[in-house]
C-alpha cells in the first residue's frame, strides 16, 4: 500500500470518536461509584487545575461545568498554586480540585497539588489523565479516559476526551438522570465531510500566512491549546481569539479566519466574520448553509455546546493538516528540512 503524508494523523483523527464511545462506556460502568462519592461530598465549588497542554482544556471545562451542574467553577494553573500564598478560590467552600494532567506526570503539576494538599486539607482531587500516572495516585480518586495513551503532537484524543470526562462529572454533579451525549453525528463520516470541506475551502489559492481561531468563551481554551500544536503541525503561524476581540482592520492579507464559536453565540460571530475584508478568507465550524455568506465546514445542526467543544479538536487538526499538506509538508514526520 502506498504511503500519503498525513496519513497517520488523519487516521488519529478519525480513530477519536471510537475512543469516546469507549470511555464512556467506562463511565457507566463506573456511575454508581462516582455518584456515591460526589452526593456524600457536597462541593461548593469546583477548580479544574490543567497541567501543561490541558491548561486551556481546564478553561473550556469550567465555562461548559457550570451552567450544566449549576455549581460555581473556575480554572486555574500550576503556577496559580506555587507563586502564591493563597490558593485561587475560597478555601472556606468546601472545593473539589480536578487536576486535568495529558500523561499524569507533570512535575509542576504534582509540586502544586502537594502544596495545595498541605494549604487546604478539606479540598478533594480527583485527576482526569489520558494515561496512569503520579498525579493519578496521590489524587483521591482518578479517571483514566483511554486504555491507549496519546503519544502524539496533535493531542487531539487526550483533549477531547478530557472534555468528555468533564462532561461526565457535571452530570454527576447535577445528580440528573444519566443523558448520554449525542455522539451519533459526531462520527467518523462527519468528520470525513470536514475534511472534504476543509481541503475544498482552502484549495482554490495558496498557503495562508496566518490562521486565525476565532471562538467563544467555552471554547477559547481549546483553541488556544490546539493552536499551539497547530502552528507546530502545518508550519502556519496560527492565533486563537475572541470573535469579539478580533481587530477587523489590522489582519494581515492571504490570512485565514475559521470561527469555532459554539451555538449560543454563532448568531454575533458569523456577523463578524461576514465583516472580513476580502483579502481575508473565512469560514465556520458550524451554522445555517442557506442562511450563512461563509463556508460552513460540519453541516451539523442542533447541537448543544459541548458537542461544540468535542468537536473542536478533531476539526482544529484537521485544519493544521490541511494547511500542512497545501504547504508540502508531511505532519507525520516532525523534524528539520521537512
């Protein structure tokens, strides 16, 4: 079989829903335990702690937690914890600490959860890790997504499915009867036709210069954590925004613009983006085909916004790849004169 460049990432991508169907099938194995736990507990609030990569996915959790299980959230980092003498919230609120660690082995990750352990000893931990770790046994209970570690740049299966396992304590939280998401639409074949979309939307001209993610709050964590990677990936600088914050005037020609923002706030995003100069091409994650003056990348409609959020990082990989490939580079093999 011959090889294409970009191969094994686009096969990453395609293998993650599969990967979210697993865990939770993990996580109805494992409710009554949680549910147990969390109802006995009581939290006041809860602080996701993201370790290196997942710090913006600790971003994206709290925005999505807390309208869903209606108790207060934030996010905070490492740093939060050791340069400070104070912990970042109300140590006289009962508080569960969700460490969010890709490996679960971070080392400022595990100085600031010891730190924190001896400055609070009524806080709980519970780390969520992509693979078994330190920080999964000297938290005081641990959430393991995936049976396969994600090794790669990308992080696109360590991300999303730390969003899930997000999504999953809030329905814990909530003590609402168990809602499986809706992953249906979410397959394999959807994101096959995104990846069309994708190739098709940039392919009529060259490489842009600049990629521009432009999101909403619940999802500006995600952007930001797969802009990194996507730079690294296609070789294009790439910059997560607020579409509110996104300076019309001062983007540069031959960049690119794709909005991400969930469904609650597409309505003012899509505004914006139809705004853009003409030498700036744009397009959309999501919207109405018919009624949109942008290229509409995933024809999903209905969805809540953390099927948003899950989406996200398959979709941002998809971009980097596609922006990799126009630019002759192989993503696959990461290293000088590529």
């Amino acid at each position: 079989m011959n090889y294409h460049p970009g191969f094994a990432l686009y096969q990453e991508v395609l293998r993650t829903p599969g990967h979210w169907r697993e865990f939770l099938d993990l996580a109805r194995r494992r409710q009554h335990e949680f549910r147990s736990w969390l109802q006995g507990e009581r939290f006041g609030q809860v602080v996701f702690l993201g370790c290196g990569p997942q710090i913006g996915v600790a971003q994206s959790a709290a925005a999505l937690t807390q309208p869903l299980a209606r108790i207060n959230t934030r996010s905070a980092t490492p740093q939060d914890i050791l340069f400070s003498e104070l912990p970042p919230y109300d140590p006289r609120i009962k508080t569960l600490v969700v460490m969010l660690s890709r490996g679960g082995w971070s080392g400022s990750g595990l100085r600031a959860l010891r730190l924190l352990r001896a400055r609070d000893p009524r806080a709980v931990t519970l780390a969520i890790t992509n693979q078994e770790g330190k920080i999964s046994t000297e938290c005081d209970r641990s959430i393991c997504t995936s049976a396969y570690p994600d090794l790669s740049l990308s992080g696109v299966q360590a991300n999303s499915l730390a969003i899930l396992a997000c999504w999953q304590l809030a329905l814990w939280l909530s003590r609402r009867p168990e809602e499986p998401p809706a992953l249906e639409p979410l397959g394999g074949e959807s994101l096959t036709t995104v990846w069309a979309r994708v190739r098709a939307w940039l392919r009529p001209s060259r490489p842009p210069r600049n990629l521009y993610l432009v999101s909403s709050t619940p999802i500006q964590g995600l952007a930001q954590s797969h802009g990194a990677s996507c730079s690294t990936l296609s070789g294009i600088p790439t910059h997560a925004s607020l579409y509110s914050g996104l300076a019309l005037s001062t983007l540069p020609a031959h960049s690119a613009v794709v909005g991400l923002t969930c469904p609650s706030f597409l309505k003012a995003e899509l505004a914006a983006l139809e705004r853009l100069p003409n030498s700036v091409r744009s397009a959309s994650l999501g919207g109405e085909e018919q009624a949109a003056k942008v290229p509409i990348l995933c024809p999903l409609e209905n969805l809540a916004d953390f099927n948003w959020a899950l989406l996200a990082p398959p979709v941002i990989t998809l971009l980097a790849l596609a922006c990799a490939l126009q630019s002759g580079r192989n993503p696959d093999f990461r290293g000088a004169g590529q």
